[in-house]
C-alpha cells in the first residue's frame, strides 16, 4: 500500500523537477566523473557533522552542496526500501545498475547544487533554486514549481525593499522563508515554517505548529528540520576539478564502496570525526523525541520503548541512518537503538578504512566544543590535511564560532551526565569495543 503510492510520488516530483533543471541553467556536464576530490565527513548522527560542514562552508577552496545527500539519492531510487539492501547501504553495484536516464538525472541535479556560499545571488536564480528545495521538501504537495519559483521573485523583491538590503543581498534567510509561507500558504500550498531549521521563539506568531512527532507528510525525500534558502554559487568546470567537494551526511558511512563508484575520477579522502558515545547517544535520544529528524517510514508499526509513546505517528518513523541489523531493534528500549546506531557508524567507517587504506584525518569533535584554543588548533591541523588556507570568513567562523545548526540543544561538553544513569546501562560491550578502537577507553575523559 505505502510503496505504490511513494513509487507514484516520486515520479510525479521527477516530472515537476525536469523543467527546473533548464530553467536554472547549464550546470557541469557528467558531474559526477568531472569530480576531482572527494571529501566525506564520516560519522555518526548526532556526532557534530553538521557544524564543522558549516565551519567548512565558510572556505571558498571547497565545494559542498547546499544541505545533505540523502535527498539526492531518494530522487534516484536509492533509499530504503528501494535499494534492495534492506537498510542504507549501497555497493558499487549501484552504481553500475542505474538506468542511464536515472545516472544522467542525478548528475545533473547534483551538479546543479554543488557550489560554495556567496555575498550576492542573481534573484531569479535564486528563486529557481528555493523552488526546487521547496518542491523536494514537500513532496506531496502537487504545486507547479515554475510559478512557486515567480512568486519567490516577487516575494524576496519585497522583503529586501522592507528590510533594506542590497541588491543580491540575502542577509536573512529566515525572513524570506517566513514571507513566502505565508504568500504559498494564502494560495493553498500549505509550507509550514515550523518544519525548517528556524528558533522555536521565532514561530511563535506563524501558524500552529505540528503535534509532537509528526512529521510533514507521510513521504520524504528531505528529512526535516529542513534547510534555508541560502545565497549560494554553484560550481563551474574548473571548481570541480580542482576544489574537493565535501560531503556531509552521517548515513554515508553505509555507502563509501558506492561513493567512490559514484565519483570515478575522484581522489578519496575521509574526515573521520568522533564524539564519545554517552555524548552521541544522548544527542541521539535528544533527536528522536525532536519533533523532525524523520528518516524512514515504516510499513510494520515500531515498538521501540521510550519513543513511540511521545508522538501521534512515532510508531512509523525511523529517525536518522538505518544500519543493516536494524530489525533487530524495533522493539528495544530507545537508548539501545541510539548506541546501536552510534557503534555501527563508526564501525563501519573503521572497518572501511582498515579494508582500503584511504587517506584519512580523526578530529574529534569534544576538541570543537571545548576551548577556542582546541578549536583553532583542531581546524588548523584540518585545514593543512586539506590543503587550504585559514583565512578570511573561514579564519573568522574558526577563532569566533558559529550559532548550532541543526542543534536539539547547544552543544557543551558533558551535557550527557545528566542523563548517565539512563545512558551507562545502554553501552554494551560491542559499543565499549567500538569506543576503544576510536580511543575513547578512558570514560572518566569523556565530554
């Protein structure tokens, strides 16, 4: 029942993105072979990924995309259970099985994100762009994105003649998102900005927000909170070639054989960040009573304890990466679930580069959230491993910090305590082996 009408979805969103991928302009041909460099930023969900992608936005020698991957690969057919894995691993196998017509699509729509932030947008670019983001957050929502994207145009023309900015200037992204919910919500495309990676306080005067766990409808192609429109530049031919291209998304670490069969021509690095378990584990439980982080819709209701009874449909939706040997936790108590997503991450991504051999740095993200001088120190080991310079904007974000992105809470060291007598009990011994090898062995050392 629930995979035909995903399946129809689907298609139906490929339809409505195709005219955008014109409409946006020519992007670099065959993107994924031109790919010079590949960074992927390996770790667990909830282990700080997000902010150090975001620090690492602020170089102009690297490339990202505008948020994660996973929405790229659903566009393909990639997720669960589409894949055939059963869970979010892919092989190189699937790269080689993707119909030419699929392989060409993703190219191009990923080589229509890739870039790096900039100081001024070309409006109708722009609104191009949050069209396209708009229509991938909401799937079911059968607008036409042409005329979202017009109406986008006059939107931001307005709010920056309120607002005062420059031209091509988007100083607040919020305040364009807030503006045209409101205009797409009075033409009966209901955007709720309660969805989006925005301070609870900043909602108050919008629309009701969800109740608790329920998410934005009953398909996803983004997991929620979603991201901001944000003034961005895309990549040209010469930036693909000779600036790595960082990508950041903790279910990754299931997927690098496919990565690296996706991006032939690539060199292949990974930026391994660790966090200690207790830490991870309780930004996990923190994430899974959060009222986004909906990653997989289940067609067999969980009965995972200390979370299905806190949200009307938590029963089905998995939150954050799926491992393979997830079925066995659909019915174990929530902090068993966190440390079992915790171990198989970063023993997947141990194992791999044991296997491979590939080119790797350790940061460890208790060294991001401590002192400015761990901080400064960390990113400038970061910064000579690739290869750029710590300056400008980047130089900045590093010595003075940045606001959490994406954040349950803001992060500090040892906030877990709070919880230990709740966590402790969930750290068996595969997660104890797991911490050792990462050489987190010491708990009384653990932030």
């Amino acid at each position: 029942m629930y995979a035909p009408t995903s399946a129809g979805i689907l298609q139906a969103l490929r339809r409505r993105l195709a005219p955008l991928r014109e409409l946006r302009g020519p992007a670099v041909t065959d993107f994924p072979s031109a790919v010079g460099e590949v960074v992927v930023i390996a770790s667990s969900s909830r282990g700080g990924s997000s902010m150090v992608a975001e620090m690492l936005r602020e170089s102009p020698s690297l490339l990202h995309l505008t948020a994660e991957f996973n929405p790229f690969l659903r566009l393909a057919g990639l997720d669960h259970p589409a894949s055939g894995t059963g869970s979010d691993r892919l092989t190189a196998d699937h790269v080689a099985s993707l119909a030419p017509d699929v392989l060409r699509m993703l190219g191009d729509e990923l080589a229509r994100d890739a870039g790096c932030a900039v100081d001024r947008v070309d409006d109708e670019t722009y609104a191009l762009d949050l069209a396209w983001r708009l229509a991938v957050q909401w799937p079911v929502l059968s607008f036409d994105p042409v005329r979202v994207a017009r109406t986008a145009q006059r939107v931001l023309a307005r709010v920056r003649a309120r607002q005062d900015w420059a031209p091509g200037e988007i100083r607040d992204p919020g305040a364009v998102l807030l503006a045209l919910s409101r205009e797409l919500t009075a033409q009966d495309i209901p955007v709720n900005p309660w969805f989006y990676d925005l301070p609870r306080a900043r909602l108050a005067g919008a629309q009701p927000g969800p109740a608790a766990g329920r998410a934005p409808g009953d398909f996803l192609i983004e997991e929620p909170p979603f991201v901001l429109p944000r003034a961005w530049g895309r990549a040209d031919a010469a930036d693909v070639r000779d600036k790595p291209l960082v990508i950041k998304t903790p279910s990754n670490v299931h997927r690098m054989d496919f990565l690296r069969a996706l991006f032939p021509q690539a060199r292949f690095r990974v930026l391994h960040l660790t966090r200690n378990p207790a830490a991870a584990v309780n930004g996990l439980y923190d994430g899974w009573l959060h009222s986004g982080f909906h990653a997989h819709r289940m067609t067999v209701p969980l009965g995972i304890e200390g979370y299905v009874e806190h949200g009307v449909d938590n029963r089905w939706w998995w939150k954050f990466d799926l491992p393979p040997g997830w079925r066995d936790y659909t019915d174990r108590p929530l902090l068993d679930v966190c440390a079992f997503q915790w171990r198989t991450s970063h023993r997947a991504v141990l194992d791999d580069l044991e296997q491979t051999g590939t080119d790797s740095m350790t940061l460890r993200f208790e060294d991001l959230i401590g002192s400015a001088e761990d901080r400064v120190g960390s990113f400038e080991k970061l910064s000579d491993w690739l290869g750029i310079p710590l300056e400008g904007t980047f130089r900045k974000a590093v010595y003075e910090g940045i606001e959490p992105v994406v954040a349950t809470a803001t992060p500090r060291g040892g906030r877990w305590r709070t919880r230990a007598a709740l966590i402790e009990p969930a750290l068996c011994p595969g997660t104890v082996e797991v911490a050792e090898r990462l050489g987190y062995g010491d708990r009384t050392a653990w932030i």
